[in-house]
C-alpha cells in the first residue's frame, strides 16, 4: 500500500472544509426560512443534491449542525 503524499493530503482536507462549508450555508439558508424544528436532513440533503447518509455521516443531528453556526456568530459578536 502506498502512502500519500502531503499534497493528496492537503486536498482531501481542503474539499473537506469546502463542503463542510457548503453544507453549513445550505443550512443556514433552511434554518433561517423554515426554522429549525422544521428543517429536515432529507431537506437538507435534497437541497444539496445528496444522499441523507452523507449528511447523516458528517452530523448526526440538527444540533450538531447548529453548533458551528452558532459558534460563527459567537466569535463575529467577539
């Protein structure tokens, strides 16, 4: 098995963040319109065109997903 190379390893962290982050503004917008006792991950999911299980793998809640937006606006009023 070969190992990876520092830059493969730069790029999976790096498209990690990106969708981390695409997937927060997604909720974002969806918890803003809706709400979030009426925000689903199947919503979630389906506005971003994935599978639930892909959401369901990064945050296995809507709390965990309100976590870092909440966070977000913490450290912006600091």
């Amino acid at each position: 098995m070969r190992s990876q190379a520092p830059l493969e390893n730069d790029i999976r962290v790096a498209i990690g963040w990106f969708k981390r982050g695409r997937l927060l503004t997604v909720v974002v917008e969806l918890f803003h319109r809706n709400g979030l006792g009426r925000t689903t991950h199947e919503e979630v999911a389906r506005k971003m065109n994935v599978t639930k299980p892909s959401i369901d793998a990064q945050f296995r809640s809507k709390e965990e997903l309100l976590a870092p937006i909440c966070s977000c606006g913490i450290r912006a009023s600091l």
